[in-house]
C-alpha cells in the first residue's frame, strides 16, 4: 500500500509517504493557523518530491492537536446536556464537579440526574424515567443544546439503559449529537462520565474538522480513504472519528513513538521526541508506548483514557533563549512563527535553533545574523539543554541501568552526543519526521473494559464474550476482520463486590482494512 501519514503539532506539520514499510519522502513544513491549508501543502510537497501522484495513494493516515488544543483553550467546544442514569445514588457527585472553573461554564449545558443505571451484578438501581428524560431534553431544545452525554452507572456491565434513553433523546431532539459514555470511558462512573462530555462538546468540531480535511484531499486528487491516529497509536476512519473526536487527544506523543520504533528496529527503548515547542519522553515496551497507570488530565479535566506514559516539559526548536546572569532556554517558544522570528532567519528573538546553528549543529538561515553568540554560549546553553533532557530521562526510566535511547523530531538537532544513564544515543533516517511515519505504520485496534459477575456463566465465556466486542470495536473503526488478534487482556478480581465480579479489559489490533 501507498500511504501518506500526517501529524501536525503546535510549530510543524510533517508528511511521510511510504510504500509498505519503504518510506519514499518525508516533509516538514510550517504548521498554519486553520491546520487544513499545512496538511493540504505538506501532502502537496511530499508527493511532488516522490514523484507520485495523488490519485495512486492508497490510504492517508492523520494525527492532530487539533481537538486537544480545543479542549486545552476552552475555544471551539459546544455546551453539552448531560444525562445521568442513576435513580438515587451518585447524587452528592453531580456531573463535572471535578471540572476547571475555566472550563466548566464553556461546556455546561446543564445536567438531569434521572431514573435508571444499574448495579454492578447488572440488577436496576432504578427503572428508567422516560417522562423525566423527555422533560430534560425539551428544555435543552429550548436553549439551543445540540449536544447531549448520557452515562448510566455501571454502563459498562450493562449498556442497554444507555442505549434506551439515546433512542428517546434521539426522538426529542433529532439533531442532536449523542455520546454514551460505554462506548467511551473506561471504569469509573466519573472520569467516564466526563469523558462523554467532552466528547460530546467536540462533535461539532470534529466533524468541521474531517469535513474540512475531505475537502483539502478531493481538491489534491487524493480518492483514497482517511484515518485518524487514536491516544493508543492505533487508526480509526473518519467517519468514526466523526462520533469520537475525544480519541484523538492524545495521539502526537504515541506517532512519534511508534514511529522511533519502526525506524529503529528496536522494541524496548526511550524515546525523545523533541519539538517546536516541547520535548515529549516515553518509553518503548515490546514496540508500543508505556501507558499510564491513572488516566489523562485533558485540560484539567480527570478522565481515565489510557494514553502514553509520557512527560513533556517546554523545551523544542521554537524556545526562546533569554541571555543574562543566569541564562535560560523556554519553557516559552515562537512556535510555528520561527521562520520569522528567529535570529538566524533575520528575526529578533534569540531561540533554541540560533544557538544549535551558531554551534554548527544544523545548518539553517544565516550564520551572519548570530555574530552575538560567542562559541562559550553556545556551549553552555547546548549543555543546559541536554542536561534538562538527562534529568527527564532519569525520572523515567524503569531503572538504573543505561537504555537504548531514540532522538526524533526536528529539535533533536539541539542534542549532541550521549546522553547520560543511556546505552547508545540514536538519530535514526528521517528523525524528524518519525510522528508522520508512526501515524503511517499504525495498526487499526478495539478495546473493552467491563465488570462482569461470573455468576451463571463461566470464566472462559466471560473473557470470548469481553474479547468478542473489542473485535467488533476494531472492525467497526476500519479493521479487516480476519487479521485481528488479542495484544492485552486484564483480568482482575474484584473481591470487594459480591457475585464473583470480576473487571475484564481487553484490547485487540488488526491490519487496516483495504
């Protein structure tokens, strides 16, 4: 297959066009403020420099900030109508009592805590209000509420509730965006819970955002299908990322990685991705990201998304350098306008990238503008850099003992020779566009995490039943059905709840479907 991959971050936006595992070309280009037009041009410049033509590509494979940026400047997000299926329980615990200040009045639409959910062995907590949920969305309707959030407690062991109250929702208001939090959070009625809504707030959005990215490709020739990369650096078609924009929060760290693992070769490693605007250091397990043990904070929001375990600090290309006494580098940066703003470029703002080229570490702009930096600075800032980067490293590592470690990304022209607690120091082939190349490689995947009671059933029933909807989820986001295979699976007893109830996760990926 020709696929093109794509990821645009704060300060860059780079294409990879690769044939099965061969990469063909790579491009970095200026990130632009409506993110469509950097995508069309990336995409533009890339097949131009493999001499292939847009109509022969057989698939292009997106990661964006897009909608995590979104969230993170409380911009672009609709009020969402949250429904809580809970009779009398949970009620002391009202939706997004966990929220910012900041965050809260942009995408509160008002909340109804109705009649329904269910305990943990699948018994109702309640019958489900009807009459109370028709009520709650004609009042929506009458404040113009386009979005609605509807969690049921223990949704996860039962979701027929969810779907029940959706169809009456769906009738009340026939525009309206519905999310269910089963198809959404993890376990947890409130990290879950707010998971949907901001899914929900982002529906509009992510529909802008697809629909835009259709209308850059049809007008580059492009007849192929499109994809999104997912928190877990995994694919999903656009239509389904249409519904779950939310997935998508967390995918640029995850390409980078992927990316500095297929580049490599190595499975088991560090990998330091550094940026425009930040430096992102994870760690490579068995050829995919750490993940976290607790979820995401996504914009001071508690959710329980699994994503990478990966610490950013504001460090990258873009920093700017502020001399002095006691000089410092960030955590500020020009971002996408270094170009412009960069001494080297005949800017006015002395940055990170000045300092790597008035050392002879890339050779970009013109030297003749950076006579300032005397080659003492530049060491001492080059050093401080790195010891940053090494003090970072440090805290992640599993252990004491040296690891392999991969440098990606444009900055990591700021990083020279090896770094400490480390085995070896790799810039592999195309360093600075491994995000591109992860979001092109990446596999198509569907996960569960459910609670069931093993009372009446089987252990062995339970896990085929678990693992044979996280294989529906899969197909469903673009998979072929006959390459998906189970890669996780948890088990865990849950001795404080009666009925032998058990919490079952598992996660299976799959080739994209052709």
């Amino acid at each position: 297959m020709l696929r093109i991959g794509v990821d645009v971050g704060g300060t860059n936006t780079d294409a990879a066009l690769l044939r099965g595992t061969e990469v063909l070309a790579t491009v970095k280009s200026s990130t632009t403020a409506d993110v469509t037009s950097g995508v069309s041009a990336a995409i533009r410049t890339v097949l131009a420099e493999a001499g292939v033509a847009a109509g022969s590509v057989d698939a292009v494979m997106i990661g964006t900030t897009h909608f995590l940026n979104a969230v993170v400047e409380g911009r672009h997000l609709e009020k969402v109508g949250v429904l809580r299926l809970c009779g009398a329980s949970t009620r002391s615990l009202p939706p997004m009592i966990d929220w910012p200040d900041t965050l809260r009045p942009v995408v509160d639409g008002g909340a109804a805590l109705v009649g329904g959910g269910v305990n943990y062995d699948g018994s109702e907590i309640a019958p489900l209000d009807g009459p109370a949920i028709r009520e709650a969305c004609r009042d929506w309707r009458a404040r113009g509420i386009g979005a609605v959030a509807i969690c049921s407690v223990f949704a996860l062991v039962d979701p027929r509730m969810e779907n029940e109250a959706a169809e009456i929702v769906a009738e009340e208001m026939p525009e309206a965006a519905i999310s269910l939090s089963h198809r959404v959070g993890r376990t947890g009625l409130l990290p879950r819970e707010s998971a949907t809504i901001l899914n929900a707030s982002l529906h509009t959005l992510g529909r802008e955002t697809v629909g835009a990215f259709r209308s850059a490709f049809s007008a580059l020739g492009l007849n192929c299908p499109l994809y999104l990369t997912q928190n877990d650096g995994t694919l999903m078609t656009a239509d389904f990322a249409e519904r779950y924009p939310v997935f998508t929060i967390a995918s640029g760290p995850t390409n980078s990685m992927r990316g500095a693992a297929f580049l490599t070769g190595l499975s088991d490693a560090a990998v330091i991705d550094i940026g425009g605007t930040t430096t992102d250091i994870g760690m490579l397990v068995a050829g995919f990201p750490r993940t976290r043990s607790e979820g995401a904070m996504i914009g001071g929001v508690p959710t329980n998304f699994r994503v990478p375990d990966v610490y950013s600090f504001g460090l990258g290309g873009g920093s700017i350098v502020r001399p002095g006494d006691a000089p410092t580098v960030g955590p500020d940066s020009v971002g996408f306008r270094l170009p412009e703003k960069a001494l080297s470029f005949g800017g006015d703002t002395l940055t990170a990238t000045d300092i790597a080229v008035a050392a002879g570490l890339v050779d970009l702009g013109d030297r003749d503008h950076l006579s300032q930096i005397t080659p003492d600075f530049a060491r001492r800032m080059l050093a401080q850099m790195k010891a940053s980067i090494e003090t970072v490293l440090d805290r992640m590592k599993p252990s004491a003992e040296p690891i392999p470690a991969i440098l990606v990304g444009g900055g990591s022209v700021l990083v020279d020779g090896l770094l400490e607690g480390t085995s070896v120091s790799l810039k592999p082939d195309h360093f600075g566009s491994a995000n591109a190349i992860g979001a092109a490689i990446a596999q198509v995947s569907g996960e569960v995490d459910s609670v069931v009671s093993l009372e009446g059933t089987t252990r062995e029933k339970a896990l085929e039943s678990v693992v044979a909807e996280a294989r529906a989820r899969a197909v469903e986001a673009g998979a072929a059905a006959e390459t998906v295979t189970l890669a996780e699976i948890e088990e865990t007893p849950l001795a404080y709840l009666p009925g032998n109830a058990v919490r079952i996760a598992a996660k299976v990926i799959g080739e994209l479907r052709a």
